[in-house]
C-alpha cells in the first residue's frame, strides 16, 4: 500500500500586513492607544498609520522533491512569503505548516556572527541546521572545497567581500542535506563560475528529493530548474501551477507596465552599459605552440594562423577545468580561451567575429575524435554547440605527445549577459548499442560576457542570418 508523502510546505490563505507611520513618535503613541482599547474593549481613536499588506490570502503546497519558482516584480512579495515560510517572519493571518529540515539563502550574510571566522561560522550555522560536531567534521572539507574562499575561511567574516560571504552561506545550507531548500536571488552576487556550479549542485539535489523554493526576475532560470510557478503581484496570488504557462502570465504582467517604466529602462540600460568591463582580462603574450603545422579537421581552423597568439598562462583554466571534469586520460584541454577583433578578452560586442581557441596535448595516438563545443549560460541553458562532425572530418589522426589548437570561427550573435563554454573530446559510438567514450570534458572551460547590442538589444538568446524582405501586394485577398 502507498503511504502519501506529507507535502514539507503547506500554506493556508497567507497574509502579511504592515503599518506605515509617517513619525516615529507615531508609531509610541499607537502603541498606547492599542493598549487603552483592549482595556476597554472599544476603538477610542483613528489609527495613526496606514496599512500596507505585504500578502493577501496566499495558499499552496510544495510537494516532496519538487522545484517551484516564484517570479513577480520588485515588491510583489516574494521575500516576505520566504521569511514567512523560513520562520523569520509571522504572517498576520493563515496557517503555516512545514516539516523536515528547512535551510534558507535569504539575506546576504543572514545567520553569520561577523566577529567569527569562516571556519567557526560553519559549525555555528551546521549546530543551528541540527548537526552534530562530528557531523560537520565529516563534511566540512566538502563545504570548504565547494565555497572556495582560500585561507580567508580562518579569517573573520567581517573582512569577506558580498561573493565570499555566498559562497560560503551557499556550500554550508546545501550541504546538510536540507529537506527543503530555500533560494532568494542570493546568487547574483556570485562570479559566474560559482554561479554554475550552484546551479549544479541545485539540480543534484532535486533529484536526490530535495525541495526547492526558488525566486528569481529570470524566467529563463526558472523554466531551467522548476517544474510548478507561483506568480505573485502586489501581494496577490496571480497562479500556481505549470511553470511554461506561469513564465507567460508573468512576463504578460511585466509587460504590461513597460511603457510607463520605458524612462527608467533607458536609464539603466546606458548604466548597466557602462559598467561592463572585462573580467579577469587577459594580456596576449607573444609565442609560439608546440608543434608548428596546421591541423586540416575542417574549414573551422583551416587558413587560421591566430592561434599563435594563445595565451601561455594557463592558470585561469587550470582554476577552473576541474569542475566535474571527466575523461579516460588519452588527451586533455590544457586552455580554452576566445579572441575577438581586438585580441584575447571576455568582453565581446553583439555580433563580433570571434575564434575559440581549445588547445589538447594527447598523450596517446588516436583517431576518430569528436572535438566540440557548447556555448551555455550560467543556470545551465544550452545555446550554441558545434562540433568536428559537421564538417564530415573524424579521420585526422593525433599523433603520442603531440599538441594540436582547435580553432572555431563565428560570429558572436548573443544575447548580452554571461555565458560559459563547455569543451569535449570523444570517441563516437562505433556500433549499434554503443555509447559515446570522452577522452576529456570540461563543463566550465571558458567564461565570457557579451555586451548589448549598439542600436537594441536583442529579445532572446541568440539572433540567427537572415535576409528580410517585404513586398508590396497589389491586389486583395478575403
């Protein structure tokens, strides 16, 4: 007999409201007033406030290893019903009932003694989530290894950066295995490898049963990870359900208002603009690889004599490529980077002719090798793949101890923001039943950010060639 799951959230007709005072000495003196009207049992006085309510009468149940993503604008109430449901915050009405261990990244640095270092911070926050000390022991090389924060996890927490704080706030909630877990656009603030790498271990968990609450403004994000949406507006609850169906109420409702927050998008579009720099930019030292003659797998790298200017400083891939890397060791990527029209850089324009560069030393001969490329965004959302088998080539041989430079040449047609770049080497199924055998594959192998478009920005994550025309016709059709 199956015995139902008790949902470990349920909400019953959530309400939250505030009192608006326009003094403080307001807010004593209605205190007074309360107190003289419950000794007398009648309202002696107007209320000296206004009421403002946060939430009004929100219902639903998060079900046992299910994703849902909350979406609404700025103040539509998102961060008041996760405190609610965290237990920070009381709502004025309805039900709250959750079971099994809740952990929450809500406010940044929220839970942290300040005065203590990383490391005692770790065994405060994992005692407070009902570890014991030989619990945390046991695992906190994991939560040190996965916040990546140096020695500064002996230094206190007062001197971390915003990005240092997540991270480790990020690898200690996730890592006692939470019953659900809670996620309020706490992962802006991180850089976008870590970015990934939470989005990854997001997805582990979901499928290891973990609940999640996740709210963020990018649908894209949502769509990625959650099955269910709730949408809220101004406190209210617009729907629950389908998250295909919640992205498109959403963004209806987001663009119902554009045009009377079209002055205010231009503004910060020229700020966001502005402030786009390159991240960790890169110098191109001048040399020369192993190995002078030119590889013919394709047109992709055939007349290509760029490659030269790869960059001999290997350590910002080498900080990188082990994430979840894996391989049978025949050949491996020592740098993957991109070069655009003005040398090597993570910074592009829309639309500029860029060339990635993956150089591979192989340490065994091999042939049929399938070397390609995935162009993806931070959450994890596929764009832009290529590979050698399209361009019919898997013959060329790689001779023992040899380096060989891939080069792909395209046009970078983007949508602005972040992406990552996945390389991989592998051998093809050579038979019916056969799987694909990875020589090397590194998920992270490359980061870069493209800029907006000059003239408008693109709606969407890639604009593909076309050619437009429009004719005019000169008769009439029912």
């Amino acid at each position: 007999m199956n015995i139902p799951m008790t949902p470990p959230i349920q909400l019953e007709s959530i309400s939250k409201c505030y009192r608006i005072f326009q003094n403080p000495q307001d807010r004593f003196k209605q205190a007074l007033l309360d107190r003289f009207q419950n000794v007398l049992g009648r309202k002696t006085a107007s209320p000296l406030y206004r009421e403002h309510w946060a939430l009004r009468d929100v219902s639903f149940e998060l079900q046992p290893g299910e994703a849902v993503g909350i979406l609404g604008r700025n103040g539509a109430g998102k961060s008041t019903l996760l405190q609610i449901i965290a237990g920070t915050l009381q709502p004025t009405a309805g039900n709250v009932k959750t079971s099994g261990r809740i952990t929450a990244l809500l406010e940044l640095g929220s839970g942290f003694n300040p005065e203590f270092t990383g490391r005692e911070n770790v065994f405060l926050n994992a005692q407070i989530l009902g570890l014991s000390k030989e619990e945390t022991l046991a695992r906190f090389d994991d939560i040190a290894s996965f916040a990546d924060i140096g020695d500064f996890i002996d230094q206190p927490v007062k001197t971390y950066s915003s990005g240092m704080m997540m991270r480790l706030a990020f690898a200690v909630q996730t890592a006692v295995q939470p019953k659900v877990l809670i996620v309020d656009e706490a992962l802006s603030v991180g850089d976008m490898f870590f970015q990934t790498k939470c989005m990854a271990r997001i997805k582990r968990l979901i499928n290891d049963g973990v609940s999640l609450l996740f709210v963020s403004h990018d649908i894209g994000t949502v769509r990625q990870i959650c099955k269910r949406a709730l949408i809220l507006d101004q406190g209210n609850m617009l729907y629950f359900g389908d998250v295909s169906k919640g992205a498109d109420i959403y963004t209806h409702t987001y663009l119902a208002s554009y045009n009377q927050r079209a002055q205010l998008a231009d503004t910060v579009e020229q700020t966001s603009r502005a402030s786009l720099v390159p991240v960790d930019g890169m110098s191109i030292p001048s040399g020369q690889l192993k190995g002078d003659d030119e590889m013919s797998t394709g047109s992709a790298t055939q007349g290509n004599k760029d490659w030269k200017v790869l960059v001999s400083d290997r350590s910002l891939f080498n900080r990188k490529c082990n994430f979840e890397r894996l391989g049978n060791g025949g050949a491996k990527f020592l740098n993957v980077c991109l070069v655009g029209e003005s040398g090597q850089t993570d910074s592009f324009s829309f639309g500029e002719k860029v060339t990635l560069f993956q150089l591979a030393k192989f340490g065994s001969a091999l042939s049929n090798i399938n070397a390609s490329y995935k162009i993806r965004t931070p959450p994890g959302v596929d764009v832009v793949f290529g590979d050698t088998r399209m361009f019919g080539d898997l013959n060329q041989r790689y001779n023992e101890n040899e380096h060989y430079v891939f080069a792909w040449e395209f046009n970078l047609t983007l949508g602005h923001g972040s992406y990552n770049i996945t390389s991989a080497l592998a051998h093809p199924p050579d038979g019916l039943g056969r799987d694909w055998e990875f020589v090397d594959f590194v998920p992270i192998s490359c980061e870069f950010i493209v800029l907006p478009r000059e003239p408008a920005m693109i709606d969407g994550l890639t604009a593909w060639d076309a050619n437009l025309s429009v004719r005019w016709l000169n008769e009439t059709i029912d």
